[in-house]
C-alpha cells in the first residue's frame, strides 16, 4: 500500500469516495495513488503545470495495476482538467496565495469537494474561500517534520457567512473551548507570531486592533 506522510494521509482521508478525483499538482503522484490503491476514486486526473512533474507521475502509476484508471493532464490547475467534471478536487502542497490562484480559474461547482492543503497563508485561504462562494465544511490539522498543517474541505455556499479577522487566522474549527494538544500547538504557534507582530506595531506606533483580538481569543482557549 502507499505510504503517505501525516499531511498527505489526512488529507486522503478527507477525500469522499466518488468516481473522479482531480488531483491537481500531483508531482509524483503520491496521493494519485493512494486514492485508487483504498478504493476511494474510480478515475483520477492527475495534472501539472510541469511536463517533468508530469512524467514523474506517469513514471509512478506505470509501476502499479492503475495506470488505466488515470488521465494525465497538462497545464495550469483547474484549466488543466479542461471539461472533466470531478467530483472532488484536490489541491495541496502550495502556499495559500498558489491556491487562491488556481481556485480564481473557476467558480464553486455544486456537488463538489475541495480538498485544500496550504503550505502557507492559509488565512489568505479561508477568507478567498468565504468570500468567493465557499464554505470550510471541515478542517483537520496534521504534523510533518514539525510542522503543522491546516487541511480544509470546502465546498459550494450559497448563504452569505460572517467570519471575523480571528476565524480567517486562526480558523473557525479551531475555535473551541477544549482544543486538543495538535489543535492547542497549531494555536500557540499563532499567538507567538502575533506577540512579535503586535510589538513590531506598538514599537512603529501602528493600530493593533487585530492582534489584540487575535491574541484575546488565543488567551482564552491556551
């Protein structure tokens, strides 16, 4: 079976099981393969903006019973699938701006799963997503190589959702009473980045309402 990282196994699990998976940016077709390995797509399309990414992946999938069961695709994100219509789309591993970008090519297809692992900015991401036509539906956290991850599934809203600066930081799921110890790192990490930005403002004699708020919520949950 394939082995995954922590990253990329949560984020398989969050995967519905469906008959195509879009599985953009997929390098060396780790996830490609792990997602028809369980049974949990039926087809994939596999795509990437590099042609030597992309021959990676073909490289990969020759040396399983799946390479029928895969489309290659090259070109950039969502335009790359050109007029497949997946049932879930994956994008992970960029930073939060990457995704934004790719999640621009298109607007938010009903019926459809967005699974979103950022490697950076993810609140760039969660406000993109709620202000764009998106709900998070579910956010996880996973840990590689010390470091933790947000991983979020997003699909289409049609309601007008309020989240304040706090929720786009830090995350909504990740706001509750009780968090758990990979919820409660996750947290502290924020709040020490934003006791260095909030003292960086006080010493350039700037307004740090948001930090304020941002550090008054984290207080009271760590």
């Amino acid at each position: 079976m394939q082995h995954l990282k922590n990253r990329l196994e949560t984020l398989c699990a969050l995967v519905p099981r469906c008959p195509l998976v879009a599985d953009i940016g997929a390098d060396h077709a780790y996830l490609t393969i792990a997602l028809l390995e369980r049974g949990i797509a039926a087809h994939v399309l596999c795509t990437d903006l590099s042609p030597n990414s992309l021959d990676k992946a073909r490289a990969a999938l020759a040396k399983t019973p799946f390479e029928d069961r895969v489309t290659f695709c090259l070109g950039d994100g969502l335009l790359a699938i050109g007029e497949h219509a997946p049932n879930a789309i994956v994008i992970a591993g960029m930073g939060g701006e990457t995704i934004v970008d790719i999640l621009s090519q298109s607007t938010p297809k009903e019926g459809v799963s967005y699974l979103l692992q950022p490697m950076t900015r993810a609140s760039h991401l969660r406000r993109f997503l709620i202000r764009h036509g998106f709900t998070v539906a579910e956010e996880r956290l996973a840990k590689d190589d010390g470091r933790v991850y947000p991983i979020l599934r997003a699909v289409r809203s049609t309601e007008n959702e309020i989240w304040n600066e706090v929720d786009y930081i830090c995350g909504k799921a990740h706001l509750f009473p009780e968090p758990d110890a990979l919820t409660r790192e996750y947290l502290q990490k924020i709040h020490r980045a934003f006791t260095r930005r909030k003292a960086g403002r006080v010493t350039a004699k700037l307004d740090t309402a948001t930090e304020d708020a941002v550090l008054s919520t984290l207080n009271k949950l760590l």
